[in-house]
C-alpha cells in the first residue's frame, strides 16, 4: 500500500520499489499494451481523424458505385454532418480572431508587441518567398505542362483586373463598417457595359432593305416572310465587349478587416493601461471561453471531416480521366508541398530553435489532418491555437498573435501552387515565359497568396492575379479546375503548417522579452498579469 502511495496511484498496486542505493523510487517499465495504450489515448484524436478521412474515402468510392447515381439532394444529405463542422468552425472565428489579437496584444508593451509583429512579417514573407521559388524551380525543372495529355478546359472564369484586386485588398483592411465586417466585404467587380449592335455591312443592308421595299411594294409577300428575310440577311456583330469597375459588397467575412481592427484596438488598450483594464479582462475571458468551445467542438471534427471527404469523393466527375491528365502537375504541387512543410520549414525550425522540428509537426498533427478535412486555415485557426498551446508549449501571448494573422495572410501552400499552376499553364498553352516574366511570377504568386483568404480554393481567384500580370488569358484557370480541390487540401495544410512553425518560431526568438515581461510585472497580490503593462500612461502614449 506504501508504494501504491508513493507511485500516487491511491488503492491500486503497483511493484514500484525503492532503489537501495540512491534512495530513489524506481518506476518499473510499463508494458508494451499499456505503452500502446497511453499512445493511442494520448493522440486518440488524431487517430479518429486519420480513420475519419480513410473511413471517408472508402465510404465515398463505395457510394460512387450505387446505382442509380447520386442526385444533388442525396449528395447535399451526404455533407451535412460535414457542414455543421465547417458551421461550428466558422462561427467560432470572429470571436476568436477579434479575442486572441485584442488580449494578446494588449499585454504586450509596444517594443515587445513590435518585435514580434516584425519577426512574424519577416518569417511570413521570406518562407512564403521561399515556398514560390522552390515551386517555380519543381516545375520548371520537371516541365508537367510538356507530359502527360490534353487537359479540357471545365466551368468559367471571372473577369479580374490586378490593380482593382490589391485595391480591394486595402478596402478590406479599412472597412466603411465595423459590424458589416462580420458578414459582408467589398470587392471590384468587372460590369459589362451594354455595347450597341452594329450592322455588319452596308450593302447587305441595302439590299434586305430593298428586297423588303420590292417586297412591300409588290404587295405579293405576306409581312411574315419580309421579316424572315431582315433575320437571315443582316448580320450583326458585337463590339468588343467594355468592363468598367463597380465597387460592391459581396458576402463572407472581411477577415482582414477584422485582423487590421483587432490589432489596432489592442495595441491601444495596451498603452491606455489600467484606464482600459475592464476591456483587457473582457477580451481575455472572451478568449478563455472561446477556446473552451474549441475544445468541444474538436471531438465533432472527425465526424464532420469523414462525411466532407466522403461527399468530395462521391461528387467528383471522371476522376480516372482527370488524374491521367494532370497527373505530372498534380505530383509536381505534391512534390514541392511536400518538400516544403517537411524539409525547409522544418530547417527552418531547428536552424532557429533547436529543438525536434517532427516533435513539433506530431504536436499540430490534429490541425494539419482538420486543414484536410476542411480546406480551411480560417476554420482550422481555432483547432491549430489549441495544438499550439497545448501541444507544443508555445506562448500564449505568441499564438495569440502569430496564428490569426498567419492563418489570414500567411499561404506559402498556397503561394507554391500558384506559380507551379500559371508555369504549367504555360507550358501547356506553349506560352513563351521570359527570365522577367518568371520574377514576375515569383512576385505576383507571393502577393497573390497573401491576398487570399483562408477559405476552400480562395488560391484560384487570387491566381488570376498572377494570369494577368504575365499576360495569360484568365479562363486558362478552367484547365486545372478539376483537380483543384484535392490540392486544395493539401495546400492549406502546408499553409496551416507555416502558421504554426512561424509562432513556434517568433516565441523561441521573442522568449527573452517575454521573460523580462514576466519578471517585470507583477501585481501587488503577487500574481503575474500576463504581461500586462502597468507603466504610467505618459511613458506608454
Ligand atoms: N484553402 C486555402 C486555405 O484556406 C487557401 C487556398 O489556397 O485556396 O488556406
């Protein structure tokens, strides 16, 4: 019973005996099963999420091969469990973005707060770089775009003009309203002007004209058969057709609108000290409640993620004659993700923090197996803070921060598919690509990646951008179109994975600010604030 004690497993034996020597209680090894165990228990979620996603590809091969076929209410049956997963994720975003930047920033003094919003932009665009150089080289070196067969072009693409996309951008970041963000954000839209019909030539004209007066004259033709004669005689021909911009709303939420409000707002309470002390406590409980939602709504995901993937699988259209054709673009995106979640990235990491990069991915494993369930890095920012925080031991200060503004703008995922696809493209399309065209794309694919939101396929709006600045036409996007959402999935896992190695990142290279932080302020009853500053207000405006 003594050693039962000591082992602290209270009423249960246990054959833990006292080393003679060094006085020391020595823990006998656990078994094998119960070693398996205590693994099993300890990452069950990620277990259930694997099942869930192989459970959801087999249940979707299966039902593809039902006769009669799915229809469209069968299929929308089939994703609703799925649905309310991205429902439960989506809702919890605003309170979380607004919660975590607000609080986070807020106990951060101005030169801690700058530091690390410094490190996060510089890590941000340098892997994001990194990401669209490494693509550029796969598919360059590869060629995908000269293998494989025709690719067919599949639905259409929308008109976009580069310049109006970065404007919209910065219209996101600067919203007109501040509850409007939550629902509604503006983008340009390309109108078609009415043109005027032109009258192809003269003389067909004239003589429909005078066959109609001949005709009418005469009297012998019935008003029936002059007017089938107008039809078949004049040809019209469009005017090229004129777009003029029209700035509008369009649903979903302005994310970025929220990110810049947040950040703002919180570097400001943080300054204002004391003075705003009940908006500090309110955003900081804000956030421990969300968070404990995360947490319930964690144990639905692989439910949800196993009717998403079940439903894609039933829904795709001639997946064999599809793969054929874009197999060598397919494996060269694969190729380069690959590379770069689980070679640079990881580099990255132990060049800058020392420590086991795969600890580190094994610890956010639940997040990047939600990014490929949900194709999200916005629904997924909940599920990738508690991994960070809980996992990995990363600052929460840090990932307060750090994880909404990378899920928002931080895509290398996203960046390297997006100069892989426009060189494929041109390569399949035998466009010429210059050296200056090639930096053109490295850069257009960079910003491009920033401006995309972090929801399902937002990559293939934003890569029009990158069409447009080497001159592609756009609806060339229609060729990868097929296969884009099973990309999709695994870019925005990459992208989820930058995210989280970005913050273990900033947290190992901010440590000593926030350890100064913590030695510095203390309340009077002793307790730490968290980093909250309580200098005068004076020395913080
Ligand atoms: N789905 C991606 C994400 O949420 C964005 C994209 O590449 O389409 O991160």
């Amino acid at each position: 019973m003594e050693d039962s004690k000591i082992n602290g497993e209270k009423g249960k034996f246990s054959p833990a005996f006292v080393d003679i020597q060094t006085a020391e209680v020595v823990e006998p090894p656990p078994s094998m099963g119960r070693r398996i165990l205590r693994i099993f228990r300890k990452n069950l979620l990620i277990f259930l999420l694997i099942l869930a996603l192989c459970l959801g590809v087999g249940i979707g091969a299966a039902l593809r091969t039902v006769e009669p076929k799915f229809d469209y209410r069968q299929l929308m049956y089939l994703k609703f469990p799925g649905d309310l997963l991205m429902n439960m994720l989506k809702m919890l975003i605003l309170p979380l973005i607004v919660s975590s930047l607000i609080s986070g920033l807020a106990s951060l003094d101005t030169r801690s707060s700058g530091k690390m919003g410094g490190l996060a932009v510089a890590y941000y665009l340098i892997t994001t770089f990194a990401a669209v150089v490494l693509g550029i080289i796969l598919v360059v070196s590869i060629g995908p775009g000269y293998k494989g067969g025709d690719a067919k072009r599949s639905g259409s693409s929308k008109i976009v003009n580069t310049a109006d996309t970065f404007l919209d951008l910065l219209r996101q970041c600067f919203p007109d309203n501040l509850i409007e963000i939550a629902f509604l954000k503006p983008v340009t839209e390309q109108k078609e002007i009415p043109y005027e019909e032109e009258t192809m030539t003269t003389a067909i004209m004239n003589s429909t004209m005078s066959t109609m007066t001949t005709a009418i004259m005469n009297s012998t033709m019935s008003t029936n058969t002059t007017t089938e004669m107008t039809t078949s005689n004049t040809t019209t021909t469009p005017a090229p057709k004129k777009y003029l911009p029209e700035v509008g709303k369009t649903s979903g939420m302005n994310v970025l609108g929220v990110v810049t409000f947040s950040i703002f707002f919180g570097i400001i309470v943080g300054r204002l000290g004391e003075k705003a002390k009940a908006m500090k406590d309110f955003f900081d409980a804000l956030n421990e409640v969300t968070m404990k939602l995360v947490s319930l709504v964690i144990w639905y995901s692989p439910i949800g993620v196993l009717f998403l993937v079940a439903h894609k699988v039933v829904e795709m259209e001639n997946p064999e004659q599809t793969f054929q054709q874009l197999l060598y673009y397919f494996l060269t995106v694969m190729a380069g993700l690959f590379a770069h979640g689980f070679i640079t990235l990881p580099l990255i990491y132990f060049i800058f923090v020392r420590k086991n990069p795969l600890k580190f991915i094994a610890g956010v494993a639940q997040a990047i197996f939600t990014a490929l369930g949900t194709s999200s890095s916005s629904a997924t920012l909940p599920i990738t803070m508690r991994c960070l925080e809980q996992n990995n031991g990363v600052d929460r200060r840090v990932t307060k921060f750090v994880a909404p503004v990378g899920a928002t703008i931080n895509m290398d995922g996203t960046a390297l598919y997006e100069a892989v696809a426009v060189i494929f493209i041109g390569q399949m399309q035998g466009y010429d690509l210059s050296i200056g065209q090639i930096i053109i794309i490295s850069i257009t694919a960079t910003t491009a990646a920033i401006g995309a939101a972090g929801v399902p396929q937002a990559g293939l709006v934003t890569m029009v951008i990158v069409l447009t600045a080497v001159g592609f036409p756009t609806e060339d996007v229609t060729l990868i179109l097929a296969i884009d959402w099973l990309l999709d999935r695994f870019r925005t896992a990459i992208n989820v994975l930058g995210d989280a190695f970005g913050a273990g990142i900033v947290a190992h290279l901010a440590r000593n600010e926030l350890k100064n932080m913590d030695n510095d302020i203390e309340f009077g009853d002793g307790q730490t604030n968290n980093g909250y500053i309580s200098s005068t207000l004076d020395e913080r405006l």
